[in-house]
C-alpha cells in the first residue's frame, strides 16, 4: 500500500476509535456530570466534545474538503448545558464521519496542497494531522475526567493485561 493511503486510512481510523472512545465516556456521564466543571478556567467533557465538533468542522471538512466555515469557537467553550450525553456523541459521530469522508477523497497530490485554516497556512498533510493530534489530545482528557468522576477503569487496554498484544480485529497503538 502506498505510504499516502496508509497516512489517510490511519487517520480516519484513529479518529473513528477515539470517537467510539469519548462515546463510551459519554454513556457512562450523566448530563449534570458532562457538564461539570472544577472552575472557570477548566472545560467539562461536553465543552470538549464541542470543541472537537468545531476543530474537525472547520480543519477538515471546511479547510480541507472547501466548504463554509461557520464555526463558533467561543460558544463551544462558554455552553453550559444544552445537550444531553446520547446527543453530544450522535453530533460528534456525524461530524467525524463527514470528516472521515472528506480525509478518504483525499488524493496523494492533495496532500502537499496548501491551505489556510484558522489564519494558518498548513498542507493538508498538516491539516489532517493537527486534526489527529488535537483529537487525541482531548480524548484523553475526556476519558480523565470519565474515570474521575466513575471511578471505573474504562477497559480500553484490557486486552493487554498479561499478553502485550493487541485484541483480535484491533491495530496496536
């Protein structure tokens, strides 16, 4: 396989398992729970998943894939409730696979392309790989916040206990 298709195939699938991810977070929340904050300057896990709705809209589906950019970064980060666990992981799905199908319709002469996103001028190599980077980034805080507030050990390296390989049908990280 040629090293462009690995790159796309990589990062529509690491943000696919991250979105599956943060949706086993958010059914384990309640709706006061996703929305908790320890203060003003700290963000709840819906603020997060906001946030990274905006990230790939704009990034992705507006930089990379040309469509309009109608992001409000502000209001992701300044909702204070609005949406309920099962509806912040339908809106992050949708927005991952509109996102996943931009990624998958990129050619190997698109990549070195250059683009601005955000006042930055990147490739769309660099794009797509900020989008992974920052994604990944924020899963983890949002799976933090999960086991701080349950208590519970989410199962997601489970399959490692004891053997240090990955579980069938799963690519090692």
């Amino acid at each position: 396989m040629a090293l462009d298709r690995l790159f796309l195939d990589c990062s529509v699938s690491q943000l696919r398992k991250y979105t599956e991810r943060i949706a086993v977070c958010l059914g384990k929340l309640d709706e006061e729970q996703i929305w908790m904050r320890g203060g003003e300057g700290e963000n709840a896990a819906g603020n997060l998943v906001l946030h990274l709705c905006g990230n790939v809209r704009q990034w992705i589906v507006s930089g990379v894939g040309a469509q309009p950019d109608t992001r409000d970064r502000d209001a992701e980060f300044a909702a204070r409730s609005g949406l309920a666990p099962g509806d912040l992981a339908a809106k992050l799905r949708a927005t991952v696979e509109e996102a996943c199908s931009v990624i998958e319709r990129v050619t190997p002469e698109r990549l070195a392309e250059r683009i601005v996103v955000q006042g930055y001028g990147v490739t769309v190599l660099e794009a797509i790989y900020h989008v992974v980077e920052h994604f990944s980034h924020h899963t983890g805080q949002i799976i933090f916040l999960t086991k701080a507030l349950t208590g519970e050990d989410l199962g997601f390296y489970r399959h490692l206990s004891g053997r240090g390989a990955a579980a069938p049908g799963e690519k090692a990280p």
